[in-house]
C-alpha cells in the first residue's frame, strides 16, 4: 500500500507530465479553452487519460480534468508554460459568458423553484382547477386494452388476441372501443388541468401543456428520448411500442444487483460513446426533474422527495454511483450546450417509452405519484391518450405534456393509430416520452450496495466491461422471463435478451 507521501509525489508527477505534454499541443490547449463546454471538457479529459497511458503513468484517483484544472492553479506561482496561461484565460472567459447564458436558460424555462405560495399562483394562472368524484366502477375497465375507434381496435386484433406472445405465461386481454359517455372527464389537447377529489379536496391528477418553455431544449430532451428507445431493448415485449429501462435497476429478483441499466442492443459501442450517452440521459431526466420541481406542489412532490431522502438514495449520474443528490447536467439548446452546476439530480431510475400502450392496468411503487412528459408526438395521429380509470379522466395526448398520476390507481394508454408491425417501431416515432418508475425493491438493492460494495472497484469492474455491454442476462427486474428455471441467458436467451 503506498504511503501518503508517495501517493503525492505520484500527483505531483502526473499532473506535471500532463502540463508539459499538452503545453506543446494546439488541439489539446484549444479544448482547454472551450472546456467550460461539456463537450470539449469531456474529449479532453479522455485525452488527459490516454496522454498518461500513453506515458505509462497512473491516472490519480478522482476527477482528473478538475485535479488538472487545480494543480494548474497551485502551479502559477511558478509560472506556467505561456500557451497553457493563455487557454486557461480564455477557458475563464468563457466560463463567464457561460453562466450568463446558464442563468438567461433558467429564467426562460422557469427553473427556479418556488415558495409554495409561488407555486399556487403559477397553477392558478396557467392550469383550470377541477373537482372530480370516484367512479362507482372504474372506467376503462382493468386488464383492458382501449382503442379510440372500431378501426383501430380491427387494426390490432390479430396482434393483440392472436399474435406471437413474448410470455405465454401472460393472459391476453380483451380490446374495447372507447364508450366516451362512460367517461367523467376529458382533457382536451390544449387544456392544462388540476384535478382534486370533491370530497377531500387532494390532487388526484395534474396536467401541464408546454411543459418546457423552450422548443430547442425540447427537441434535445426528444432527440435523447427517441435514441435511448431507438438503441435499448424494450421490457415489455407483450406491449405495443417500446419501453425501456434507463437509469440504475435492481437486477432480477434471482440476482439482485445495483447497477446501471445495461440493455443496449449494440456490444460494439465504445466505452467513450456509452459514457457520454449515459450523461445524456441523466441530463435530460435532470432537466425533467428539475422543471417538475419547480411548477409542482409539495403535495405532490413530498412523498417521492422523501422516499429519497429517506433511503439516501443514489441520483440518476451517469453510472458514478455517486452518493450525492447534487452534481453537473447538461441542456443543449440549439448549436449551445448550457451547464448547470451544483444542481439537484434526477432520481436514480426512469423509462422512455415510444409508441408505447398498455392496457389499464395498476403498479405498486415505493412513492405515491408518478410523472411522465410526452416530448414529442406525431401530427394527425389518434390513440396513445392516457386514461386515469378511477376517476374516469381521458387526457389526450399531445407534444411537450407533463402529467402526474398514481400508479396504484388503474391506469393506461390506448392503442395507437399506428403500425401493428413490431419492425415498425423505428424512428421517426408516431409519439415518444419519458417517465419516472421505481421498483420496490431499488431502495433495498440500493442500500446492500452501500453497506457491501467498494465504490472504486465496482466503477473499475464497470469501465472494463463497457465493451461488452450485452449481458448474459437482461438484469431487468420487470424481465419475468428470466426468473424461470428453464431459461439460462448466456445459453438459451428469453425474448428480452436476443
């Protein structure tokens, strides 16, 4: 075990090597200067790593572009080569004009969260309070699949009551055509709305239309939404569409493990690709974490706020298992990458779902609500309409919508006007959306984790596995196929792991 000494003067001479190699180097020193970019700062802390390897020096431990950044600031007392001066000033310029354009991005996309005094009077002005009762039997009926029109529900007929099951296992359930006169209440495309139970007066379900005030940033957290569907493997094959597991997961429950989502498609990634993809994802659910936060009610927000909290669990951080609810995310807006420091991350699991259904149904989750934001969805398009059932509330779909529900209540989404062909569900997507869920056992798997686990191993054990990102099993705690006796992924694959 090397000493505290030692251990210094390995820094010292790491950090000195990368001033003198890339004081030399008129690519690295230009990403220097734009590494208030993400972007740039994420290619030049690979070449930080590969310059050290290449030099047959350990990396030191921690986050090396910061550790460079600081033993640079510890080194001007005696002089630094000029042209490394020179990046770092221009780099603290840009840092400048940057959060200038962090604090014009937050104030456009109303980021800063409110009293909840501000929070009323936000609802009020943009939402329309409306008072419901319980249906005396909830409507659409559970375990059934709604289609809008008898056109659509011939339209999936032969999928949904004869096509190939991903899990025998798994009852079929029958089609309805949408009877709107059994239905409480419908919330037509443009209308935002509050709806509390008339008894007790508490939210039972809110809606937000343009929920993100900004059409480029909209059409980055898209963008993201419709990759990450586009390169995972979906959970429930037995559904219409894709739904795919994005974030940390608890494993199967035969092997429970805490770690990042490994279902992409592709094993031929690299390592750099699949780092920077994840920070992607975790920006985008960030930025959805952080709006929800910013224009919903502690009553609404308190119990998952708590579950977090609670449990002192792990964020949603580009697989560093940091312990941390606070750190760095991304927005692109545009041809600008805009960065948020010291910012509350997303909890630590999600989806993206694209020309996704399902039929009505109810989940059991750690936290009382859910939420989901529908970013994009199809012009002309019919179906993909959410139904809470107990309540008897349709919402129509439409691009940039934010809805909050809860999952025990029966819930679900009609059947798309839309390609009943698996091979379909492709890019350009009918409609596409990413949402928050929890296993029930996330918190559980979370703290074996902690109590068990050496964080720096298992980040090296994953950093040399991201080559091979294809599991021999799918590691999805909703993949019922798995569990089975009969199945053995490396050997005989279930459905979900082809």
């Amino acid at each position: 075990m090397p000493s505290r000494k030692e251990k210094k003067e390995a820094r010292k001479a790491a950090y000195s090597a990368l001033i003198e190699d890339i004081s030399g180097d008129a690519a690295a020193l230009e990403l220097l200067a734009r590494s208030s970019n993400p972007y740039p700062r994420l290619q030049l802390t690979a070449l930080l790593h590969f310059r050290l390897a290449s030099l047959g020096i350990p990396s030191p431990a921690g986050d090396l572009f910061a550790g460079f950044l600081g033993w640079c600031a510890h080194t001007r007392a005696q002089q630094l080569p000029n042209q490394l001066e020179q990046a770092l000033v221009l780099r603290k310029q840009n840092t400048q004009v940057r959060e200038e354009m962090c604090r014009d991005l937050a104030a456009r996309l109303h980021l800063r969260r409110l009293d909840e005094a501000g929070k009323a009077a936000w609802l009020d002005e943009n939402t329309t309070e409306v008072f419901v009762d319980p249906l005396t039997k909830p409507y659409p009926d559970y375990h059934w699949w709604v289609a809008e029109s008898p056109e659509t529900a011939e339209q999936w007929r032969p999928r949904i009551e004869e096509g190939k099951q991903a899990d025998r296992r798994h009852t079929r359930h029958p089609i309805a055509v949408e009877d709107p006169s059994k239905l409480a209440h419908i919330v037509h495309e443009e209308e935002s709305v509050v709806f509390r139970d008339r008894k007790t007066g508490k939210v039972v379900m809110i809606i937000i239309r343009d929920f993100c005030k900004d059409k480029k940033v909209l059409a980055y957290a898209n963008g993201e939404t419709e990759q990450s569907a586009d390169m995972r493997r979906s959970v429930r094959l037995e559904d219409p569409g894709k739904l795919v597991l994005l974030g940390y997961t608890a494993g199967s429950r035969s092997h429970p493990l805490y770690d990042w989502a490994r279902n992409l498609r592709s094993s031929k990634h690299t390592a750099e690709f699949i780092r920077e993809h994840d920070f992607r994802v975790s920006s985008v659910f960030a930025l959805f974490w952080n709006l929800i936060q910013s224009h919903l009610p502690e009553e609404v927000l308190a119990p998952f706020e708590l579950y977090l909290s609670e449990n002192s669990m792990g964020r949603m951080d580009a697989n560093s298992k940091s312990r941390e609810s606070k750190g760095i995310y991304m927005v692109e807006c545009g041809d600008e990458y805009v960065e948020f420091n010291d910012a509350e991350l997303a909890p630590p699991a999600g989806v993206a779902g694209c020309n996704y259904a399902r039929a009505i149904h109810r989940e059991k989750q750690p936290q009382k609500w859910a939420f989901s934001w529908t970013t994009s969805r199809r012009k002309g398009m019919t179906g993909g309409s959410f139904y809470e059932a107990v309540y008897g509330i349709k919402v129509c779909q439409a691009p940039n919508t934010m809805i909050a529900w809860m999952p025990e209540h029966d819930h679900g989404t009609s059947l798309l006007d839309y390609s009943s062909d698996r091979k379909e569900d492709v890019p350009p997507f009918a409609q596409a959306g990413i949402a928050f869920v929890t296993s029930t056992r996330l918190a559980s798997t979370w703290q074996k984790y902690v109590e068990g686990e050496d964080f720096a191993t298992a980040e090296k054990e994953w950093v040399e596995s991201m080559e091979d990102d294809v599991e021999s099993s799918c590691g999805d705690e909703l993949c019922t196929l798995c569990l089975d006796d009969g199945y053995n992924c490396s050997v005989n694959p279930c459905p979900i792991c082809i």
